[in-house]
C-alpha cells in the first residue's frame, strides 16, 4: 500500500463524512436563511420543466442503485434467489437510465443558466463550481456503469471490492487494498464522488434535506368571509371622500 492509496481509500472518506456531517450542522445552525435552492423558476419555466424532472428522477434512481450496490452484501441478494448475472443486467439497465436522464437534466440545466438572461444573472460562483463537481460526478458514473456492464473494457464486478471497500469504511475497518486494485474508471469517480459530498453542505445542494413533511401533518388553514367586498358598502373613513359619488 503506498502512502497516496492510504489518503484517498482511507483518509479523504472519512475527511468527507466529517465534513458532511459537521457542515450540514454549521449550515442548519448559522445560515438558515440561506438554507434554500435559490429557485429561478419565475424567470423561465419552459425548459425547467423538462429539465427539474428529468434530474430529479434520474438522481433518485441513481441513489437507490448505489444503495443496493454498496450497502446489501452480494450473499443477501443470492440469498433471496437473485443470481449474479440477474443483479447484473437489472443493475447495467438501471444504471444506463438513471444515468442517461440524471445526465441529460443537468445538461438543460445548466444550457439554461447559460442561455438565459435572468437566470444567468442570478447564478454565483458557488453554484458554478457546483455544476462542475456534480456534473462529473454523474458523467463519470455513466462511463463506469458502461465499464462494468462490459460495454466498455472487459466487465468488471464491483460487488467483490468497490462495495466491500465501501462497507469497511462504515464499519471503521478500512481496506484500501481493495480500490487500490478496482479499475480506474471506478477510483476516479468514487473520487468524484467524495467530492461532491465535501461540497454538498456549502451549496444549494442541502435543499435535499428540506422535505415539506411538515405540510402533510399542518393544521387546517381557516378562511372567513367577511361580508360583501364592494367598497360602497363600507362606511367611509374620516378626512375620506369617495371620488365620483
């Protein structure tokens, strides 16, 4: 094990759940006001609203994949009479669509910062660098879902390292002899994607905490007619004069 496979299969994971967990803290305590997605849909709607859902979508899916892949150990889906070859394929198909739509979302949305005016504007260099991080990371997982369905390269198993590496850093008995060996399409973006995560607390990105749930549970909002609106039926102010009467 050399001393760069030490900092980034050990050190820079656990770097990125500190400061995941610290800045998502600090975020919700000190800029709660700030605590928002900075919406821009007043400006333009025509294309967000092929755009928003096409990302949303697709980004769910990928997070339901990685938690499947990564967390549940390949024995427990043999377990429930799901083969290898089954998992693959359901794997590869899931993949290429949650990452072709998560892709093509973020594409139209950042053409549409670019493109226009007001919304350009309103974008920061926060939100720029944003675009850049998570954009890789989602174009880089669309290239290593290709690299392991064998489309590109000779196929690859991430279940025997990738997910075992990833479980060990969870259970804080770290192997990083394990993505010291993985293919390098899958060291760059799980890079890529630690990355992402160490920004994630200083962008719009906390937004994803801010389910309305709330909504659901609310009291009843109660609404009371106060009479007739026409202005002639009120008495008149003093110091007042209606004009035209």
């Amino acid at each position: 094990m050399s001393t760069a496979d030490i900092l980034l299969w050990v050190a820079l994971p656990y770097a990125t759940i500190a400061t995941f967990v610290v800045g998502t803290i600090w975020r919700y305590r000190y800029d709660k006001f700030g605590w928002t997605t900075r919406s821009s849909q007043l400006y333009e709607r025509r294309l967000i609203r092929i755009a928003s859902p096409l990302f949303h979508i697709g980004i769910l899916a990928v997070l339901v994949g990685h938690v499947v892949g990564l967390v549940i150990p390949e024995s427990w889906t043999e377990a429930l009479g799901v083969s290898e070859s089954l998992y693959h394929a359901m794997a590869v198909a899931l993949g290429l669509f949650a990452g072709a739509a998560t892709l093509v979302g973020i594409v139209l949305l950042i053409y549409r910062r670019r493109t226009v005016g007001p919304v350009f504007a309103a974008t920061t260099r926060n939100d720029k660098t944003m675009y850049v991080f998570l954009g890789a990371a989602i174009a880089l997982g669309l290239l290593t879902t290709l690299v392991g369905a064998g489309v590109l390269g000779e196929g690859h198993n991430y279940r025997e390292d990738v997910s075992v590496w990833f479980r060990s850093i969870l259970l804080f008995q770290p192997q990083p002899e394990l993505m010291a060996e993985a293919p390098l399409s899958f060291r760059v973006h799980a890079v890529a994607g630690m990355l992402v995560f160490v920004i994630w607390p200083f962008t719009r990105l906390v937004h994803a905490f801010s389910a309305p749930l709330g909504y659901l549970f609310r009291p009843y909002v109660v609404y009371r007619d106060r009479g007739p609106h026409d202005p002639g039926s009120r008495a008149a102010r003093p110091g007042w004069e209606r004009i035209g009467q």
